[in-house]
C-alpha cells in the first residue's frame, strides 16, 4: 500500500468514526501540500464533500428533533446518535439509555455506545440486545478501533492482503463494524484468527461472485 493509499484508508476511517474534525484536519493539510496528483486530489475533494454532507445533517437538529428522531427508521435514527455525538452526553444520560434499552436497531445503538465511550461517560447503562441485557460503564471502555484484539485482527489482515489495498480497505471497515456491533462485550481476543479468516471469506466469495 503506497502513502496515498494510506491517507485515504486514515481518512475513511476517520468518516466512519465520525471523527469529522480529525479527517478535515488530515484533508487540509495534504491539500495544501505542494504536489498533489489530480487523482488522489479528486479523492479528498470527494471525501470533503462526505463530511461537510454529514456534519450539515447533525448540527442542524435541534433537541426535540433528536429525540424524535431516535425511535423513527434506520436513517433518522443514525442522524439523531450522529448529532448526539456532537453533544455532551452527561447531559443526555436518561435520552441514551431510553434509546439502548427501546430501540431495535443494533447499529445506531452501536454508535452511541462508541460515543458514550469516546466521551468516558461515567454511568452504567443498560442495553437490550437480541433479547438479553449487558451493563456497561463507557468510562471503563476503549473504543473498537483501541482494542488489543482490533489491533491483532487487523495485522492478520494485512498480512492477507498485503497485495491487494482496495480489498485490505474493505477488510478494516468490515472488522470495524463486526467488532462495533458486538459492543459492549468483544470476543476474546484468542478469536482474532476466527474474525479474520470470516472476513477475508467474505471478501473472496464476494469478489468471486463478481468476478
């Protein structure tokens, strides 16, 4: 994988983690490097636009608007937890853990939870998932993306796909939303082996499929 292969798997990263300002930062300072050839610029103009797009959306609810929106569909419930993001959740306590124990949809729940945890919010939630009930406190949490076992199954990926970055970059988003959507309990970390040889199946058969 070559630099600019690697700024922009930073970049993209970044998007996903909703840490806006970080991968504007990254874009602006690779823009204002003297050479930027036309593709990769055409790249960060594009990934750009996905921010200024998102954080438009977020900053633009207000309160009552979160709070509705949080147990509506799939769409506004991500828009609602990517504005409470943006906000101090000491303050929306009683609102996340309505959400985490009444809404069904696993992956709003998974971001706030990474949210909670990105902020060390000191409480211990309840969250209703599949059936059962998992007590967390976020303050003693890493983020999916900090963990030992993140760390390890992504080294096993890039040992596979050393050679193939376009496949690597679709790996790493696929580990990242496996292990965000298994909050707040990982999978042991004797299981990176298990996660990585699952993902890089995934891939083969799909690429296969579309070969």
């Amino acid at each position: 994988m070559n630099y600019y292969e690697e700024t922009e798997e930073k970049i993209r990263k970044l998007i996903l983690e909703k840490e806006y300002e970080k991968a504007l930062r990254l874009i602006e300072n690779e823009l204002e490097l003297s050479y930027v050839p036309r593709d990769f610029e055409e790249t960060l103009e594009e990934l750009l636009g996905v921010i200024k797009e998102e954080t438009f959306k977020v900053n633009s609810l207000d309160e009552e608007e979160i709070s509705s929106y949080l147990f509506m569909d799939e769409s506004h419930q991500l828009l609602a937890v990517d504005a409470l993001d943006k906000r101090n959740l000491r303050d929306q306590i009683p609102l996340c853990q309505k959400y985490l124990s009444e809404s069904d949809f696993l992956n709003g729940k998974a971001l706030l939870i990474d949210s909670l945890i990105g902020q060390q919010i000191d409480h211990e939630f309840v969250l209703k998932k599949n059936g059962n009930e998992y007590h967390f406190n976020p303050s003693k949490m890493l983020r999916t993306s900090d963990t030992e076992l993140f760390a390890k199954t992504a080294s096993l990926l890039e040992e596979h796909f050393m050679k193939e970055p376009s496949k690597l970059i679709l790996a790493k988003q696929l580990l990242y939303k496996e292990l965000m959507l298994s909050m707040p309990q990982l999978p042991d970390i004797e299981q990176s082996k298990e996660i990585s040889q699952k993902i890089i199946d995934y891939i083969n058969q799909a690429f296969e499929k579309n070969a």
